[in-house]
C-alpha cells in the first residue's frame, strides 16, 4: 500500500510540473494596462464608439437644414405648328424660347422660405404682329412663404432637437459600456489573483503534508513512533498534490478569462503564456459605503434613467410635432419682382435697372381637414405614448433603488465575513503550530497534524473568497453608483 502511494504522488507531481512548464517568460500585465487594453479592443466599446460618430453625423444633417442653397436652371423649348390667327400672317407658326435661372433659397427655422431669383429668357418667332424679335426679358425676384399656424416656430427643430437626443443617448451608451468593461476586468482580474492566492495555499498544505511525512519517517526510523503514521502521511501527500493540481487548472481557468476580456487571446502566441500580476488587489474590507451617497449618485447617473429620460423627451417632441401638424394649416404667400424687356441683352439690363417694370403678389393658403383626421390621432398616440414612457421611467427609478439598496446589503456582509474569516485563520494558524509541536514531541498523530492543516487551508480559502466576494461587491457597487477608479487596488 505504501508504494502505491508513493507512485501515486510521483504521477501527480510530474503531471504538475508538466503543466506548470513554461517555454517563455511570464506576461508581466497591470490592472490598469488590462482595462486599456480591453477598453481599446472590446467590440462593444467599439461599436458604441461608432454609434455615437454616426449620431455626430445626424446632428449636423439636421442642423444643415436650416441654410441657404443655390439654385440654377436652364430651359430650351421649340414649338412648330400650322397657324390659326390672321394676324401672324404666316402659314406655320414657329417659336423657340431659351431661360436661364439663378437663385438662392433660405431655409428659416421659423418655417419661412426666403429666395432671390434671377430669370432671363430669350425668345423669338416668325409671328408678323411681334414688333421686336427676338425679345429678351429678365426678372429679379424676391419670393417669401411663410406658415402661421401650422409649421410655424420651434416645431420645425424637432428633428434636430431629436437627432442631439440620439446623441446623447449615444455618450450614455458608450460611457456606460466602459464601466461594464472596466468592472469585468477589474472582476476578472481579482478572480485570477485570489486564484493563484488560492494555488499558494494549497501548495502551502503539500508542503506541510510532506513535513509531516518527514516527520513521521523520522520517528518511525528511530522507533519513536508506529510505521502506520508514515502510511498515513503519505496519503495526505496524494492528496494534497491532487489539489495544487486543481488549483492550477482554476488559475488557468481565470488567466483565459481574463485574456479573453483584454484581446490577448487574440494572438496565437499568447494563448499558452502565463501571466504575472504587478497589480495587487484590495486585501481588506477598506471603507464602508455611504448607502445615501451611493443612491443619489446612481439615479443621477444611472444609464437605463438617463436612456429613459432622454426617450420621455423624445416622446414630448414627438407628441409637439403631431399637435402641430393636427392644427389647420395657414400659409402667406409674397413675390415682389423687377422686370425688364428689350431687344439685347443691353436694352434688356438696362430697363431692368430703371426699375420701370414691377410686380408683387400676395396670398394666403388655407387647408382644413373635414371629419376624421389621421393627424388628430396621432397626436392621441404619441400623448399616451409619453404617459407610458414616464410610468417605464417610474418603474426603472424604483429598480435602481432596489438595485444600489441590494448591492449596499452585499457589500455590508462580505465585509463582515472578511472580518471573521481573519480572525478564523489567526486561530487555526495557533492551532496547527500547537498540533506540530506537539507531533515533534510524540504527544499529536500525523493524522490530527493533517486535519489540523485542513483546518487552516479551510479557513483560508474562506477568507480567500471572502475578500474576493467583497471586492467583488465593491466594484459592482462603484459600477452602479459611478464612482471614480473601478480598479480596488493599493
């Protein structure tokens, strides 16, 4: 039995140190070098990002809206056909007639339209009563149309209004993707540095299981003690070594985790490198949280209550717009021209400039819906649409209540258990140091010897994952109250 033991603790130790063999050196990596990394390559953070360049674009779409734009056009029509009137004095009539326009159009946020246009025309015909051909006209104008009711005023920047809406929506996006990145690295850093906290106390425990093997082939050597003891001993080993095994495959576990969330995991060389923490996490309960603190700055800063506001005041632009465009529509209209007429281009500027030819137009456009009015309802929808928004904002208020009043809880506990379990592990420490001194003097078995470091190896992987739940409760809670340096370091 006892050789098969001892086999049985080679295997495992040669299995160990194969898997613990290194063909390169150790990544050196930081806390802060493994967020920038992941807040470069995380395609979440990325694609936020490029959400909010492409709501910048929309911004300035709207905004261009409202500026001026050049107009230009040219005209050449031809008409030939039999003659109707005596007085043309010709068997077939024949015209043509050549335009050119200019102009520039102003597009107001009051709704009004605003353009100056240029027209110049040149026409001709074999008609006998034209006394001058060909005969060139020209006209400037100026053209205004403007709403009164409908369309009028600060209802025509709600789709600009909308558009920053979506942008800012964009920044509590990306703002709120960061945070979750750095609370999952900062999580996943923890996790790997308490695992390899975990893998020293377990080899800690082989080391004092193989101390007591010593210990026991000693006495049984010298006839001081039963060669049962050694059996036992050797047992312990197996055992032990088994959990360093364990323990290293949870470290490599945590490692992949943790490349996974940087990009590291993106480069084929670094898929079998170790890592090496210069980082060391928070290893106390620090302190406390201030539950009022926390929740003011959550609901001031919380991304679902910031998305929620920014919709509500989507809905109250929407539900504006349908009420205007439910009104009556009502539209002046204005032209006032110079016109003039000559022979040449010449003749034709000049009585253009004497100003002896003008015209003016006025009018109003009038359009009311008789009986049911698709515009009427949709003003009704977006009313009740708001109302269902502000009730989903009510409702998401009340879960970040509950979610920061929750998350105070847990961190108020792991602290306590992290108290506790320090005092726990002070105490099996004196313990096993009493039970080996007592071995050394014959008065303790290697078997109350290895309970008793069962003992401690217990107590500290509790505190281990005490600490570790805490840190955890910490960075969750700094996530959700937005405080400043996720990282819990030194």
């Amino acid at each position: 039995m006892t050789r098969l033991f001892r086999a049985v603790t080679v295997v495992l130790l040669v299995a160990y140190s194969l898997a613990g063999a290194e063909s390169a050196p150790p990544l050196s990596l930081s806390l802060e070098e493994a967020i920038q990394l992941a807040v470069e390559r995380n395609p979440d953070v990325l694609g936020a990002r490029l959400l909010t360049r492409i709501r910048q674009h929309g911004v300035a779409a709207e905004t261009a809206r409202f500026g001026r734009s050049l107009q230009a056009g040219v005209v050449h029509e031809a008409q030939r056909a039999p003659s109707i009137s005596t007085l043309e004095s010709v068997a077939t009539a024949t015209s043509s007639l050549v335009g050119v326009d200019v102009g520039i159009e102003q597009q107001f946020a009051s709704g009004a339209q605003v353009g100056i246009i240029l027209r110049n025309q040149r026409g001709s015909s074999n008609a006998a009563f034209r006394l001058i051909d060909p005969v060139y006209e020209s006209e400037l104008s100026l053209e205004l149309n403007q709403p009164l009711w409908r369309g009028r005023g600060a209802v025509n920047r709600v789709d600009q209004q909308l558009s920053e809406n979506d942008l800012q929506s964009a920044h509590v996006s990306q703002d709120s993707q960061l945070r979750d990145v750095q609370a999952r690295v900062c999580g996943a850093y923890d996790n790997l540095y308490f695992a390899m906290e975990h893998r020293a106390v377990q080899e800690q425990l082989a080391q004092g299981a193989r101390r007591v093997l010593e210990t026991a082939q000693t006495r049984a050597a010298m006839g001081a003690g039963p060669r049962s003891e050694i059996l036992q001993a050797e047992v312990g080993v197996a055992r032990r070594q088994e959990q360093v095994i364990v323990a290293e495959g949870e470290v490599r576990r945590a490692e992949d985790r943790l490349k996974s969330l940087t990009g590291l995991d993106r480069e084929p060389s670094l898929w079998d490198r170790r890592l090496r923490l210069t980082t060391t996490p928070r290893d106390d309960v620090g302190d406390s949280v201030d539950l009022s603190a926390g929740m003011a700055r959550a609901m001031a800063t919380d991304p679902g209550l910031r998305q929620g506001e920014l919709r509500v005041q989507g809905l109250d632009l929407l539900a504006r717009r349908a009420e205007d465009r439910a009104r009556p529509q009502i539209d002046l209209s204005a032209r006032v021209g110079l016109s003039g007429i000559g022979s040449s281009y010449g003749d034709n500027g000049q009585a253009l400039s004497k100003a002896d030819g003008r015209n003016w137009r006025g009018g109003l456009n009038l359009r009311i819906p008789l009986g049911a009015d698709a515009e009427t309802e949709t003003y009704r929808q977006r009313l009740l649409e708001k109302e269902h928004g502000v009730i989903d904002l009510e409702r998401r208020r009340l879960a970040v209540v509950q979610q920061v009043r929750e998350q105070y809880r847990r961190v108020t506990i792991s602290r306590q258990r992290t108290e506790v379990s320090t005092l726990t592990v002070d105490l099996a420490l004196q313990n096993v140091t009493e039970v080996e001194q007592r071995q050394n003097l014959g008065l303790s078995s290697a078997r109350e010897v290895l309970d008793a470091q069962d003992e401690l190896a217990e107590t500290r992987d509790l505190r281990l994952q005490a600490v570790l739940d805490h840190n955890q409760a910490r960075i969750e809670w700094d996530r959700l109250t937005s405080v400043d340096g996720l990282a819990s370091t030194d």
